[in-house]
C-alpha cells in the first residue's frame, strides 16, 4: 500500500472521481480496493480507515 502526503484538496480533484472518495478530511479512499463498510470504517486490505458522518452517504451511494 502506497502513502502520500499532501494537503487533500488539489490531490482529490487530479483523481478520476468514478475510483477515489473522500472518506474524512484526511482520507481518500481508492474504491477498487474498498473490501467491507463495517460501521463508521471502511476495510482495505489489512487497514481499518475511518468513516467520518460528512462523508458517509456519499459513501453509501457509490
């Protein structure tokens, strides 16, 4: 698993919306590798992310 760095907002916009979301002010999600929605976090591979309420329906709905 990759991880980088950056202030979300310019990042976010440069990935093609169909395959990343924003899960919290600090996450970004890539949804290919989004295994299970289990409560307030989403699994992806060994790691437990949170799920923050701003972001969830959005989440919901993909």
């Amino acid at each position: 698993m990759n991880l980088l760095i950056t202030t979300s907002s310019p990042f976010h916009k440069s990935l093609p919306a169909k395959d990343f979301l924003h899960v919290h002010k600090s996450f970004i999600i890539n949804l290919n590798q989004l295994q299970a929605i289990k409560g307030s976090f989403v699994q992806i591979r060994d790691k437990q992310i949170s799920v923050s309420r701003t972001y969830r329906e959005a989440l919901l709905k993909k």
